[in-house]
C-alpha cells in the first residue's frame, strides 16, 4: 500500500487533483450525497452521476489552488477569446472589481481525473415510444454547472446559461449590486459569495477553451439583465433568492423565442395559465376555476419550484431550444406518451393513478406536444394549483412535491416526457411526509423561500 492510499479514510478525503479514475469509479451515490451534505448543501442530487458532478464542483470549489497562493480561488478569469483554456488567467480589471469579502472562481486549467460515466438509455415502459436513445449530456461543451458558496450554503445548480452565470458573476463581484439588507445577510464575511462556473461533462477542465470569461463583464446585456429583473417588479430583498430566480428564471428562455417570433403570440397568451381550484367534486375534467377566478403567476409557481418553459411544439425534434434545455439540464432520456384509450393501454387505470395525489424521488418534466391538460400542485398552504398546459408548454415539477394529472375536456394530450439518466416512473402517494424527496422538498423550500413568501 502507498502512502497515498493510506492517508485518507475515505476516498472523498482525497483532494480532487489526486482523485483518480478508479476512485470515481468506485463512489456510491450515497458517498457523494454524505458528503455534499456535510459540506453544507442542501439539497444534493439522487442521480448518482449528477452527484459525483456536484461533488467535484464542490471540491475544486472549496480546495485551494496549488498555484494561486494562500489557498485563495481563482479570481475570475478574464481573458479575450483563447485557443486554449491556459492563456486564461487572472486580471488586474477583475481584482480591482472584487471586494475582499467576494470571492468568485472560475477553475479553467486544471485537469480533472474525471469522466462522466455514461448513462445507457433504457427502452421505455410500453405504452411509450423512444424516440432519442443518446446520451446527450457527456460531450457538450455548454452543459454547465455553477456553484455558489453563499452564506455558508453550497448551491450547485445545473444548466446555467452563460448569460445567466455572467450576470451573477457580475453580482458577485459588485457586491453594491445586490440588494443586501442586514436583517438577512450578516456580516460582509458571513455574506461571501463565490461562485464557479463549469462544463459539466467536460473531462479536461471546467471550462472548454471556448468559454473564457470576457473583460467586459459589465457589457451591456449583464447590466440589462440584472436591470430587468428588478424592474419586473421582484420585490424580495433575500440575495438567496435573488440569485437563485436569476438562476433559475427559465421564463427568460421564452421570452427570447417569442422576440423572435413576435408575431405568433401575445404578451398574454405566453406565460402558462394557473389557477386556485376550487373545492367542488365535479368532474376533474373541468377548469375547478374560483369564484371570482384566483389566477396564480408564474413567479408564484417558480417559488415552490415549478418551472415553466414556452417552446414551439411543431419541430420539436429540431428545435434548439428544446435540445439547449434538455443539454443544460442533462435530460439524457426521452420518450412521448399519447394519453388517450387508443394508444395508452390500461387508459382507465393509468388515469386513475395520474390523478390519485403523489411525489417522486426526481423531477417531472413534461412537454406537452399536442392536447392539453391540467397539472394540479400543492402550494406551501396545501392548496392545489391548477397548471393548464397546451402544445408547447414544458414544466418541471421538483422532486417531493404532491401533484397530479388530469386530461381536460379535450380529452387527449401528447406529451414528452424527459429524465436525467435511467428513467424511474415510480409514484408515492400522498401521504409521503417521511420520503427523503418529500422532507429536502419541504426543507429547501422553508429556507428558500420562506421569507419572500411572507412578504407577500
Ligand atoms: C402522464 S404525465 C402526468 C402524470 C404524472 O404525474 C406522472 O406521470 O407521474
Ligand atoms: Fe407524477
Ligand atoms: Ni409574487
């Protein structure tokens, strides 16, 4: 035995530039999980591959550099375009901009001893029909993945767009910029953030030569970025929070299709039309609109984690869009679901359990190609949300939140259906209040959102 081997107890001891290939090999999900959590994160992925990705951010994130003295992350790296992630290094411009108490890193040169394990796609159930049995994530260069360190908090979040990472890297090192209030940020140190920004599957390093950080980090679309969403009128002044909706804001990603396509939609027509339902037990088919109607907007279903996307349905198997969330988010696999009693079989009974209240372990994504339905949530007050969806409506409903399915009075729907790695369709009925899924659910969105949520 070597000196190295025995030197650490378990091999997340090891630093990161001394894990090896086989080290990876052998992590448990349960390996990586125990220790994201005791790093402080709160929320650390079931997917295991997802989870060794967080576990390396977090450690590059938090091991100090060998090169940059005292331990200190990498400043931002602030380089023109480059031909090769080396020439990327740290800049006057960008240290005279960060304040001590800011520390944002972008890890761009070292190797990483890592590479994604790949994810074989699974045939579906047999109701479905796999239509995109490749695994998308591994190889491209903009799946990304930022953590934050914040608060004492880690946050790894997937499928940041660079826009996105720039705008909170702009943030972050203008510290004026965000709106701290002393009831919830603490002290200067205690509100240390830093950030990293990374190529998920990239086995070479963190970033692809490709995407080096531009000097202009106060361009003008960071600044209108940042700009608009005060203006949209986000009133909450938790930093937590407002980095996370910047993260997060897939609503943004419609915008910029609708901008192109102006014409084919009305500013009322984009967003999706969710409501409070009322109590009656009539058909589930029908609205269950409130009298007066109660509608819920999107930020409000953003807050219990909801998110939406608007795309177009009609050349979804070559739309960009479609293709850029699903590599962000690394939604590897794919398949489509036609829910009427001609092509579902066991209709009867599969509606029936769509719309008897449950949870997953994982997120549910669904595209709505064709049709339309209803998504019913569970808010904080455990009243339902009704989510209409119709053709070109993507949600995302977070792991552990009650839910159900029901086809409108249109009765048909056609929807994609999307999952990170093997796809695992099992439902858990309410009530599930002990499912680890359902307690991180609870719990992230008590720290997250707990206060915004009362100055509503
Ligand atoms: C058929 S998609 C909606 C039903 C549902 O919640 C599920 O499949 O888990
Ligand atoms: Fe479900
Ligand atoms: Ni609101």
């Amino acid at each position: 035995m070597n000196a190295t081997t025995t030197s650490f107890r378990s091999i997340l001891e090891k630093p990161l530039n001394q894990l090896t290939e086989d080290d990876i090999s052998q992590l448990t999900r349960e390996d990586c999980r125990k220790y994201l959590k005791e790093k402080g994160m709160r929320r650390p992925s079931w997917n295991k591959s997802q989870a060794i990705q967080q576990v390396i951010s977090l450690k590059a994130l938090l091991e100090p550099n060998d090169d940059s003295g005292a331990g200190a992350l990498r400043r931002i790296v602030v380089s023109p375009h480059t031909t090769t992630p080396r020439a990327a290094s740290n800049s006057a411009g960008s240290a005279k901009e960060a304040s001590a108490d800011v520390q944002v890193s972008v890890s761009a040169d070292e190797p990483v001893p890592y590479q994604k394990p790949v994810q074989e796609d699974r045939p579906a159930d047999a109701d479905t029909k796999a239509i995109s049995p490749r695994n998308q994530c591994t190889t491209d260069a903009s799946v990304r993945q930022m953590t934050i360190f914040y608060c004492g908090k880690v946050n790894v979040y997937d499928g940041v767009p660079p826009d996105k990472a720039r705008a909170i890297m702009h943030l972050a090192a203008r510290p004026n910029h965000l709106p701290l209030d002393n009831q919830f940020g603490g002290t200067a140190a205690h509100r240390s953030l830093r950030c990293q920004f990374q190529t998920a599957g990239d086995k070479d390093g963190f970033l692809p030569p490709s995407a080096t950080f531009s000097q202009a980090m106060q361009t003008e679309k960071i600044g209108e970025y940042t700009q608009q969403y005060w203006e949209k009128g986000n009133s909450t002044r938790d930093p937590d929070i407002v980095l996370r909706s910047i993260l997060e804001e897939p609503f943004v990603i419609s915008k910029s299709f609708t901008q192109q396509n102006a014409e084919l939609e009305s500013e009322s027509a984009m967003a999706v039309e969710a409501w409070f339902m009322d109590e009656s037990d009539e058909d589930p088919r029908l609205p269950h609109h409130r009298k007066p109607e109660e509608l819920v907007p999107l930020d409000h279903l953003a807050e219990l984690g909801v998110l939406y996307w608007r795309l177009n349905p009609k050349d979804y198997e070559n739309d960009q869009q479609l293709r850029s969330i699903r590599e962000t988010r690394g939604y590897n696999y794919m398949d489509l679901l036609d829910i009427c009693p001609e092509k579902l079989e066991n209709y009867e009974e599969k509606l029936k359990n769509f719309y008897t209240e449950h949870i997953h372990a994982d997120e549910e994504i669904r595209y709505c190609l064709e049709g339309s339905g209803y998504f019913d949530v569970r808010d904080k007050n455990d009243r339902w949300i009704r989510i209409w969806i119709k053709a070109g409506d993507l949600i995302i409903l977070p792991a552990g939140i009650y839910h159900r399915f029901t086809l409108d009075t249109s009765n048909y729907v056609k929807l994609m259906r999307l999952f990170m790695g093997e796809p695992v369709w099992i439902s858990y009925n309410r009530p599930q209040e002990d499912h680890p899924a359902r307690k991180e659910y609870i719990e992230s969105f008590t720290k997250k959102v707990g206060v915004a949520l009362e100055a509503h």
